[in-house]
C-alpha cells in the first residue's frame, strides 16, 4: 500500500539507519499522523456539526475564528486542555481516569483500518472487518466505566443505557455488516473494495444490500450514541449522562471519540456499501491520490444524513429502542443474511 | 430456584434529586424520584426554591403596583395576569370600559396565548429530544414578541393593562403586523405538524403515557389545556366570557383521551383557535378612547372579589378581600400550573424518567407561576 512518496521516505530512511530501527521510526511516523488525523477529524467534524445544525435551525452557528468559524473548534479545544479535571471524591479514581483511554485507544486503533485512498491505508490485514468490529466494540467499556465510576446517579443510568443500547445494536451492525460480507466474499477491507471497480456493493446487491444499508444506518446511530438513539446522554433527562463529571481534556477525549466514531461509522458505510475510494464510473482511477478526494466526499455525505437524523428526530425510550432492535431489526436481518446468501448462491446478484 | 434468585439479587429502590438546577424542570423545580431501576415509584415535588412572597407583597401595594407584580407569576401569559387584576377593579368600582380596550386586550391576550404555546412546543420538543424545535418556536415567538414591544415597550413583562383601559394607545402598525403575524403562523403551524406532531417516535413517546382520566382530572382540581387534555370543559373564556370573548366565535380545544398527546393536541388547536379569534377580531377594532378616566388612588369597596381569566395554562384567579382602603386587606393568586402539578405522581407512577420528562413538559409548568 505504499505509492511514490512513501516509498521515497522508507528509501530516505535506510540510507540513515539500520533496517529494523526504519520499521519502528515509520511504525511511529504512522501513530503520530493518525493522531494528527484522529484530532484534526475530530475538530472538523465537530465544527460540520454546528453549521450544520445551525443550518437546519436558520442561525448562522460559528462564523467569527476563522474563515467561516473553522478555528472555532480549535479554540474550543484550547479552552478545554487549559482547563482543571475535576471529579467527585467519592469517585472510583483508577478507573474514574481509565475510562475516557479505553474509548480514544479503541477509536484510534478502528481508524488505522480504514483506507483514505489505495495509497494511504495503515493497516490491511485479512480480516479486517472483523478485527474493525471487535476492536469498536470495545468502546462501550468507556463509557460503561465511566458510568459506574463518576459515583453519579445520573452517569449511572446513562452508563447501564450505554451497556444495554450498544450491545443491543452491536448485534445489527455486525449483521449488516456480514450481509455484505456474503456479497464481497472476503472480509480485507481492501479487497472490498476492489472487487466494487465493476460496480458498488449496494448495486451489486439490490434488495438485500439496501435492506442492510438501512439496517445499518439506523444501528449505525445507535452506535455512536446520536439522536434519536442518544438516550446515554439524554439531556433532558440525565443532564450529561455518562460524561457528567468529566471535565476539561477528559471530557474532550469522549467529545472527540464520539465525533471519530461517527467518521468510523460512515466509512464503513461507504466501504461496504459505496465503493469506498473509488471513484464513479473510474473516471479518475489514473490520477494518484484521487481516491483521497472520493473517499471524503461520500463520507461527507453519509455523516450529512447521520447530522440529518440528528437535527430532525425526537430521541426514543430505553424500551422502544430495545422493541426496535430485538423485535424489529435483528429478524429482518436474519432473514436478509439468508437472503443475500440465497441471491450469492443462485447468481442473482448484478 | 426462583427463591434463591430473588434472595441473592435482591434489587434495590434509590431515590434521584432531579432539580432544583435541572434542564427539564423549566427553572428551580426539585423533584425527589423513588426509582426502581428507571421506573419511577413516587415523585415528590418540593418547591419554595423561588417563592418571593408575591401574595404578601401585594398586600403592601396599591391595585395599580399589584398589576406589575402579576407580571412575575407566570410570565409567559403576563397580559392575562394582568388583565385579571384590571378586570378585577374594575368589576369591583364599576368601571364600564368601551369596546375598543375589550378588544384590543382580547387580541392581546391571544396574541400572548399563542406567543406561550410556541414556545412549549419548542420546549416540548426538545423535552423529547428534538432540539431544533426550540428555535422554531422562539422564531415564531420572536415575532410576536416584537409587536409586543411596538406596542407597550416591553417584550416579557408587559403591564399594558392598567385599571380602566390600556397604558398606551395601539401603534399605528399594530393591526397590519398582526394580520402579517396570522399569516405566518398559518403557514408555520402545518410546518410544526410535519415536524413533530406527525413523527413516528413523537407518537409513540407521546400515546398512552401520563392518563388521568375525566374524575381524577377533577379531583385534582387540573384546569387550562391539561384538563382538557382528558375532556373536561374548564374554559373560562367560554363559561365566564370577559372582555370581548362574547362577541366572537370559537370552540374550546377538548381531547378526551387524557394521555399526553391528548394535551399537546389540546395547545396545537388552540393556537388556531387563538388565530380564528384574532382574524374575528382584527377588523373590528373601534374608534374610541384606549382608557376610561379613573381616580389616582383605587380604593375597592368593602367586600370580597374574585376574578378569573384564562390564562395560557388555565383558570388564573385573583382573590382580593378589601376593607376600603387603598391596598388590599388579603389577597390570593389562584395559579394554573400549583394545581396541575400535583397530578405528576399520579400520572408518573409506574413508568419511566423518560415519560416523566415528556409529561412535565405537556403539564407545561413554569415554577415562578406555581411557587409564587
């Protein structure tokens, strides 16, 4: 996976130095961009967010730092570093500061799996959309801890929320995912994506890939905890929720994971379903890197229509959000899977 | 086995302070939950966070600074508080007003009905988890607002009632921005429908959750649009007309389903209810004085008084006990929202913090009117 530029450090690097000192000085390159990626995504997502819904509720939302407010994020972010970490005293401390790790660790590492374009992919391993899954998944402990952890009644139930909503709906995201997984014949996230050049999975499938398209745009929100699955953090309801003794850099780490997830969550979408870096119709394959651009747009749109449901619906009920997924979405995803197998086995599918 | 079970994981009731600084309570409510996992088991309401001692204070006061005090009770439907005090005076002194002020204070009480019920929508909405209906309902408030403020020169706490008329004749613009007003909201409201009213998740938050029925409704004294949320005809405007709501035609919003949908479909009629009355209205407006001339110092006769008006969350009451002097002897505010709070346990009871939000928000309480 590694084109001109890249091939030009890692050649740049061995006339410095032994072999096995350039694999780990590049193993660190890497971490060190995707950090840069994971908080750059973040605060850019978080800005997108606030036009966005500014745009849906007729304000103008932040327009003053920088062109059109961009810095807006950034200065948010300075603020909240500068700021104490309190906590309660009664608080479990250990896993009280452990907590918001376990969500940017988890958020970070399901990142490297995802390719920006076919040149920039950190990690492409053979099963990779399993290894994206397991790792995400583990998450939830997160947000789970930090429930039980904060000594706060409030954090408490929006923590046992977490722990029944994403266990929940993990189940759908994996099945939707395996859907496709019957389709495309292989679980590297690469050769997903190749075998689209002929036309995008959610063509290749008709009924059952948009079936499982849906699916998993609904459990996808679900997932990462927006509207109108955001009942972990009901503000109406619980204040803040999990998070409502966190401050300052704690706090941020679980405001950007949740932005990064929701980017985690379009990219898969758009991987499985859209063709990930390719472009329409190949009409750009040629041109290096513009797969870049291909894969950010349709990313951008899918995480437009997650900011859609979000400034649109009105949040449900613990017991309506388990009556829709156990009683409605996991039967009909069962059924799909066989469906999809059925269409793969008799050769229906385009 | 079963035994065992229950004996090893015994689960347990803890109680959750939610208030007084809490974002569903609308202001310093406390409410003390008995919750069983997150089925609520008892609410107990403790108020007092914000009481001033209104009544007490009125009775230090001349009938003219008592109007400007009603401003502080509830103070989304300030007009009608104030129209309350007024006609209350002027009932008791005799004090006939002309027909121009009966309707210029009826259009204006409309006006505030539905300047409130804009706003609870928003904030219903929002209650539920839809946060974009909160700046709906406050553009649409923002408007009506501001011929508020042509008007008398304040947007909140208006005080443009005085005893025997109005402070200020109407502006010269009043009666083509209220009509311009009437045809925004017309297109506007249909909007709030395709919003929130016909959302699947809405419905589904909304139906069979928080009934009281018709009996309870009247034991507990319920008034305005909770009541008649469960089918009780408690519209004071229709069973006392005052000002100038015998002259026009319109139907008392009554849903008898009594569940909280039933009360959100209640405000939503109403609103076009207001509108129809307006547009009835508008037109009509007299050329005359906006203010009968009264004595600089009101002193009421010896006697008991009682006025009530409609106000946008019920049956608002003034109670005043006069012995002929200039300030009042006793005097008790009869508020909407106290009564209708205290149906929350009974409505509460058994389901969950999420339903308990959604019903505090379809009571539409505002705790300045309910801790006085």
């Amino acid at each position: 996976m590694i084109l001109n530029i890249f091939t030009d450090i890692h050649e740049l690097l061995l006339g410095l130095m032994p072999e096995n000192i350039v694999h780990i000085t590049e193993l660190v390159l890497i971490a060190v961009a995707y950090l840069g990626i994971f908080a750059i995504l973040g605060l850019f997502l978080v800005w997108l967010e606030r036009r966005i819904a500014a745009f849906f509720q007729f304000r103008l939302g932040p327009n003053r730092v920088g062109p059109m407010g961009l810095f807006q994020t950034v200065a948010d972010a300075l603020k909240l570093v500068s700021k104490e970490l309190t906590g309660t005293e009664k608080a479990d401390k250990f896993l009280y500061k452990i907590a918001p790790y376990f969500v940017i660790t988890t958020a970070l590492m399901s990142l490297s799996l995802i390719p920006f374009s076919y040149e920039i992919h950190a990690f492409d391993i053979n099963i990779g959309l399993f290894f994206l899954t397991s790792v995400s998944s583990v998450g939830v402990l997160g947000i789970f801890l930090a429930g039980w952890a904060s000594n706060n009644k409030y954090s408490l139930i929006g923590g046992m929320r977490t722990g029944i909503q994403m266990i929940s709906y993990e189940l759908s995201v994996g099945m939707a995912i395996v859907t496709m997984v019957v389709l495309a014949g292989t679980l590297q996230i690469s050769e997903i994506v190749e075998i689209q050049k002929d036309g995008w999975l959610i063509y290749q499938g008709h009924i059952p890939a948009i079936i499982a398209f849906m699916i998993f745009m609904i459990a996808g929100t679900a997932e990462s905890n927006r509207t109108p699955f955001d009942l972990v953090e009901a503000e109406s309801e619980l204040g803040a929720g999990f998070h409502t003794e966190y401050s300052g850099m704690n706090f941020a780490y679980y405001f950007l994971a949740e932005f990064v997830n929701l980017f985690l969550i379009s990219s898969v979408a758009v991987i499985l379903f859209f063709g990930g870096w390719l472009s329409p119709f190949g009409i750009t394959d040629a041109i290096p890197f513009a797969g870049l651009f291909w894969f950010i747009i349709k990313v951008l749109g899918v995480i437009f229509i997650f900011m859609w449901f979000r400034w649109t619906f009105p949040r449900f009920r613990i017991d309506q959000l388990l009556t829709l997924e156990w009683k409605f979405l996991l039967p009909i995803n069962m059924v799909n899977i066989v469906l999809m197998a059925l269409m793969v086995w008799l050769g229906l599918t385009l | 086995m079963k035994e065992f079970l229950t004996d090893q994981l015994k689960t347990q009731e803890y109680f959750l302070n939610m208030g007084p600084q809490h974002p569903a309570t609308h202001g310093v409510l406390r409410l003390l939950l008995k919750l069983d996992g997150e089925i609520v088991r008892n609410v107990d309401m403790d108020l007092g966070y914000i009481h001033r001692s209104i009544e007490k204070m009125c009775e230090r006061a001349t009938y003219k600074q008592i109007i400007h005090l009603t401003d502080r009770l509830d103070y989304l439907s300030a007009h009608m508080n104030n129209e309350a005090v007024c006609l209350l005076a002027e009932k008791a002194l005799n004090i006939e007003v002309n027909d121009r002020i009966k309707i210029i204070r009826t259009i204006m009480d409309e006006l505030t009905r539905i300047s409130s019920h804009v706003l609870w929508w928003g904030v219903t909405g929002m209650d539920i988890g839809a946060i974009t209906t909160f700046m709906y309902g406050f553009r649409e408030r923002e408007l009506i607002n501001d011929i508020f403020e042509e008007t008398c020169g304040t947007r909140l706490t208006m005080n443009y009632n005085v005893i025997g008329g109005l402070r200020y004749d109407i502006h010269e613009n009043f009666v083509k921005r209220t009509k311009d007003i009437l045809t925004h909201l017309k297109k506007k409201l249909p909007e709030y429908d395709k919003l929130l009213t016909n959302n699947i998740i809405f419905q589904k938050r909304l139906i069979n959750i928080g009934v009281i029925s018709v009996e309870d409704a009247i034991a507990y004294g319920l008034n305005g649009p909770t009541a008649r949320g469960s089918g009780v005809s408690c519209d004071i405007r229709k069973t006392h007309p005052y000002s100038a709501y015998d002259m026009v035609d319109f139907e008392e919003a009554i849903f008898t389903e009594g569940d909280s949908f039933a009360r959100y479909k209640v405000r939503i009629k109403e609103m076009w209810e207001s509108i129809s009355i307006i547009e009835q209205l508008i037109d009509k407006i007299p050329n005359d004085e906006h203010k009968v001339k009264t004595k600089a110092v009101i002193k009421l006769p010896v006697g008991d008084f009682l006025q009530r008006v409609e106000a946008s969350r019920g049956d608002f009451g003034v109670y005043v006990k006069s012995n002929g002097q200039k300030f009042p002897e006793r005097l008790k505010f009869r508020s909407p929202g106290f009564a209708n709070l205290t149906a929350l346990n009974k409505m509460a009871y058994g389901l969950k913090i999420a339903d308990l939000v959604a019903i505090l928000s379809t009571i539409d309480v505002v705790v300045p009117d309910i801790d006085r």
